[in-house]
C-alpha cells in the first residue's frame, strides 16, 4: 500500500491511498502528533515502511491503518 495524501482533521490523521482507500486512526494513539503545532506535523517523509516525523520523533507504520481498532477506548485526552 502506498500513501498517496496525508491530512489531519478533528484529531485523526487520514491517509488516502494509491488504491483510493481513505483510511485514518486517532491521533489519541499518538500524543505527540496530537499536540503538535500544524507547521510540526507537515514535516514529514514517507516511505515503504511508514511515516516518520523527524522533529517529533515520531513515526507511524503504514500497516497500522488498517487495523482493527482505529480509536482507542478508554483513554484520557493529555
């Protein structure tokens, strides 16, 4: 699966394939990119495994999008 577009939107980052999935998963699972200004999240690079946000630390494979359970349950907003 390759990553076509990337945004951020009501606390869930979205990916849209190039097989013209849209997929997306909470930013709740990731605190970093949930308190990261918008300039912060657009660094970003993207490659076979994932997306890495260098600046953040951060990275996401792309396989986690099509998990089960895209919003966590029963966790606390930081």
């Amino acid at each position: 699966m390759e990553v076509k577009k990337l945004w951020f939107e009501n606390d869930k980052i979205y990916i849209l394939t190039t097989e013209g999935k849209t997929l997306w998963q909470s930013l709740l699972w990731y605190p970093r990119l949930l308190h990261a200004s918008d300039s912060q999240r657009e660094k970003y690079s993207i490659d076979a495994m994932g997306i890495r946000w260098e600046e953040l630390d951060e990275d996401i494979s792309i396989e986690s999008f099509e998990y089960d359970d895209p919003e966590p349950r029963d966790v606390a907003r930081l």
